[in-house]
C-alpha cells in the first residue's frame, strides 16, 4: 500500500470536518501510515470469491405501521443546543 | 450494617425477607463509594438523590404489599455512554460536556422498571474508543486491586465500581471487548450479549454492527440477574431480536454435563503473557475434570481480526460522529467561524479527543473514493472469513474458551501514547465482536495478585451454555469470594 501523503491527510480532514492545527496534522499523518501498513496483512488472503459481511445476523427490513405516537416537544428537542432560540437552531448564514 | 459486600442477589433476598431496607442499602453503596471513589475515580457523576428516591419508593411499594420485580432495590450504575433523562450523558468526551439527553435509552428504562436505583454514571474511554478508561477526558480511573494500573476499557468505570464494592452490579458496552477485558483486569464478571439480544436504543453509537450493552457483575448469578433484566426485543431498535430471551438463571443451573468446548490454538498464541496463558490452562483443566469434553481447534482467519476490526470500526465511527456538528448539541466553538462548515470543523476538533479525531480520520480515509475496496470491502470479506471459522467450531463445540486479555492489568500510562500497542489488549476479545458472538469473562485466578480472567464464547444465542459453564466453574473455584482490598 502506498504512502499516505500530507495533502492526502488534508484533504481526508476537510472530509471529516476536522480543522487540525499543523501539529496534529502530521502526528496523525505518521499514525496513518504506521497503522495502514498494518492493514497489509489482509491482503495476504484471497477474497476474490468471499461474500461481503456487513452484518453477522441476517437482517431484514423492520416494517411499521404509519401510526402517531409521542416525541418530544421542540423545547425538549432544542434544549441541549449551544444556540438555540425559541425552538430553532441558530447557525450562520448559509445562503447570500 | 454492611451491605456493600453483598451480591446482587443476595441484597435482593436480603430485600424481599426484609432484613434491611433498599434505602440502607443504597445509602450504604453511597458512603462507600465517598470512601473509596478518591482512589478508583470510577464514576463521573453520582445521583444520590434520585437512588435513595428510587429506594424509598421501593421500600413504600413493600410496606404497602404492592408486588415488586424480583431485584427491585438493588442498585445499579451505568456507562456513561447510555442516555439518561435528565441526567447529563458525556461519553468520555468534552464535545457532550453539558449534554442533558431528553429521553432514556432502553437498557435505562428497564433497569427502572425492574425498580433498581441508580447510582450514577461511570467513567469510559472518550466515545467507548480505547482499552483503559486513560482516553476519558475528565479522570483517570484506578484498578481496585492496584490503583497504579489501569482497569481497563473502555467500560472501565463500571467494571471498577463493581470490583471495589461501590455497586453490586452495573452496564457497560462492548464493541471489541470493552466488557470483557476491563472485567477480566478487575477480577469480575462481564458479558457481551449475542449482537441483537439487547436494544441499543439510547446508547451512544461508536461502531453500529459491533456494540452491545451488556452486564458487569461480581459472580455468575448476578450477571445472568441483570443479563435477564435488559435482554428482550424492543421495537426502537430494528436490530434487536424477536424472540423472548430464557430464563437465565434456571438455564445458568443445568450444570455442564455433556458440554464440549474448544480451545482455539490462534488465541493462545504468541502475545499471551505465559503466566496468563498456564492459569487459563489450569482452568482448562478444572473444567475438563467437572466434566467438559475438551479439545484444541484451529481458526486461521481469528488471526486477522484486529486490521479488520481496525478497519471496520472505524469507518463506522467516522459516519455515527458526524453528528457531532455543534448545532443541535454538544460544544460548539467559541472562535469566530467563515461559514457553516468552518463552524463544524473548529468545533468537532475542539470537542473531540486525539484518539476519537485519529479514529474518525482513519474510517474516513478508508472509506474515500479510491481507498473503500481496498480497505473497506476488504476487510467486510475476511470478516466473512473470521465468522465461518467460528460457524466451523460450533457446528462440533458448544463454547469456546480462551484468555480474556493477553495480559493483567497494565500500569496508567503505560501504553497510553501508542494506540496500535494498545489494541493489542483487545486480540482476543475483537473476532467475538466480528462475528456477532456472545462472549463472557469469568475470573480464573491470579498473575502477581492481578486477576486474570477466562473467556467463554458461545453460539449465536448461546449465553445460557456459557452460563452454565462459568457457573460450574465458579461453584468449584470460588475465585468470586476474593476481593480487592481498598
């Protein structure tokens, strides 16, 4: 596997929505890339013809009927957020 | 009177013959944990006023002659990690710091219906990410049998808590040991359900197709107790089960007679501590002697599990930590921000810890245009790999046994900087997670007066063969009866 490379860690934190200081941009960088080199051990193993498994129990779709119940009032809702105002979330202007 | 010592169960029968009241009994866990919680730091916040609440609505509910659930008055503590209505729910990290959740998780409300008081809510590693409670951003917790070392992780603040008396029993999770192996380092009791025996609703997601809630407990009886207590289909959850779970404990006392187990040769390999590795065998050979047909199995695949959980889990975390976006809770940055996403990346880097920020960049990297086959889908293939060794094992095996973790408890600090040497503590326990198994630690004996613990996994559904054979086990051994001197 190849190295990863620092526009490449870049780019994956503007991905992740990381805003990471220089520092730990590179301390990340060489984590990556002690710990991708670690992952080259699987590909010691054919798997060409091996199934995915994303799940170990066969799940199936869960199906409801379209009913009213509880949930929580926009107060219990917005009580927990950092700018909340009379119901909403306040965040900054998204559209010009 | 002293009740603190007491089991779970016991504090129950001692409840319903009326021999003390659940608000001593409560009130007795308190003052303990005041006396010892300098030392161990398990929890990050007691609720003193609601347990003894909770106890002296018990307490009325018996004096009135009203029925009660049978472990009504035993208290309980819980992870941090499940919500709590009303009670504030960190995770470990500083980006939930005030987070006062609107509702409970699942597990939550069944302990309350099943009238047990909670004491409050214990440490973990930041996001249940990590095997030593040291990636908390709030404390450090101390090993009750040696308070220098860790207790393990990331569920160490229950497991903890549990070991030094401050609860009978309590919750934790596990998506790649984080009950077991803190249990095994304290000496106690813990198990990881089958994937899907338990609702996850409520319990803050780490890696969706690996976690499960599971009990911590100072002997056998006391985890099936609380095992049965939150087992059970939930419709919040559209992973958990239909059918109803057994009764535990009946099962629990069935005895092991005609039980076959097998000792997978890949998780006594090299890593294991010789010491840990002989006292395992010891207790091998004690359950051969009560009875158990035993025999070593090969699972070459259980080798690779640790890249392919390494992969799998945090790709998982990388999509459920997206939420963290400091609108609709958690912290948010008080630095001035450009746009939107700025505001997200200043208060997702602020908020989270070193070791969550580098597990969500490694699971985004992995599943990135260009990286997701060869990363991702590789590893969800010899996922495949791991789970048909183990199918193999059980179509002959009825459990399997091994070490927990390949060491005892290591000191604080002494792997802390190195997170790949760290996941090392979690290589047997993680194909368990992989497969969707069941999988339990039982105390087996001691390294240096460090306890070690014994692994016992089980078929899909299969806790009440594991059960049985750590019930036997215990009943012949009596290592439960030991306890840390704080």
């Amino acid at each position: 596997m190849p190295e990863i490379t620092e526009a490449e860690v870049r780019h994956v934190a503007s991905l992740a929505k990381l805003a990471l200081s220089e520092e730990e941009l590179a301390r990340v960088g060489r984590e990556l890339n002690r710990i991708l080199d670690y992952f080259a051990e699987l590909q010691q193993l054919n798997t060409s013809e091996v199934p995915i498994t994303s799940h170990a129990l066969p799940l199936v779709n869960v199906y409801r009927e379209d009913a009213v119940g509880e949930s929580l009032s926009p107060d219990e809702a917005t009580q927990n957020a950092p700018d909340g105002v009379d119901g909403y979330f306040r965040v900054p202007r998204i559209v010009e | 009177m002293q009740l603190h010592g007491l089991s779970a169960h016991e504090l129950a029968h001692g409840l319903a013959a009326r021999e003390f009241s659940a608000r001593e009994v409560v009130e007795d866990h308190l003052s303990h944990i005041k006396a010892v919680e300098d030392g161990v730091q398990a929890f990050l916040l007691t609720t003193p006023e609601t347990a003894c609440a909770e106890a002296d609505a018990v307490d009325q509910a018996r004096a009135a002659g009203e029925d009660l659930p049978p472990l009504a008055g035993v208290p309980v503590a819980h992870k941090d990690l499940f919500c709590t209505r009303g009670v504030r729910t960190t995770c470990g990290s500083r980006i939930l710091e005030d987070f006062v959740p609107p509702y409970d998780a699942t597990v939550v409300a069944r302990c309350r219906e099943a009238r047990l008081p909670v004491l409050g809510k214990t440490n973990m590693d930041e996001f249940a990410m990590g095997s030593s409670t040291e990636n908390s951003a709030f404390q450090v917790t101390g090993n009750p049998w040696d308070l220098e070392r860790v207790p393990g992780g990331s569920s160490g603040g229950s497991a903890a808590a549990v070991a030094a008396g401050e609860a009978p029993f309590a919750l934790g999770t596990d998506t790649g040991g984080s009950i077991r192996q803190p249990a095994s380092l304290c000496g106690i009791v813990g198990m990881k359900p089958t994937y899907g025996r338990v609702s996850r609703y409520g319990v803050v997601a780490y890696a969706s197709s690996l976690d499960q809630v599971g009990p911590f407990a100072r002997n056998v009886t006391d985890c099936a107790l609380l095992l049965g207590t939150i087992a059970g289909h939930d419709t919040m959850d559209a992973t958990s089960v239909t059918d109803a779970p057994p009764d535990y404990v009946a099962e629990m006392r069935r005895g092991v007679d005609g039980l076959r187990a097998g000792l997978p040769k890949e998780l006594f390999g090299e890593g294991i501590d010789p010491a840990v590795k002989s006292t395992i065998l010891a207790a091998v050979d004690k359950l051969a002697n009560l009875g158990i047909e035993i025999e070593e199995v090969e699972m070459p695949h259980v080798d690779y599990s640790l890249p392919c959980y390494y992969i799998i889990a945090p790709a998982e975390c990388s999509s459920n930590l997206a939420r963290y976006d400091g609108v609709r809770y958690g912290h948010r940055t008080a630095e001035p921000v450009s746009d939107i996403y700025d505001l997200f990346s200043k208060s997702r880097a602020e908020g989270f810890g070193p070791e969550v920020r580098l597990r969500i960049m490694l699971g985004t990297y992995t599943l990135s245009a260009g990286y997701y086959d060869a990363y991702y889908v590789k590893a969800l293939k010899v996922r495949t790999l791991i789970k048909s060794d183990f199918d193999r094992a059980f179509e002959k095996y009825d459990v399997l046994l091994s070490p927990t973790s390949p060491t005892t408890a290591f000191k604080i600090g002494e792997k802390a900087d190195d997170p790949l040497e760290m996941k090392l503590a979690d290589i047997c326990t993680i194909p368990v997670n992989l497969a969707g198994l069941p999988g339990m630690s039982v105390p087996c004996g001691f390294v240096e007066g460090l306890p070690v613990g014994m692994q016992i996994i089980g078929k899909p559904f299969g806790e009440p063969e594991m059960l049985r054979v750590a019930y036997g086990y215990e009943q012949a051994m009596g290592w439960e009866r030991r306890r840390a001197a704080l």
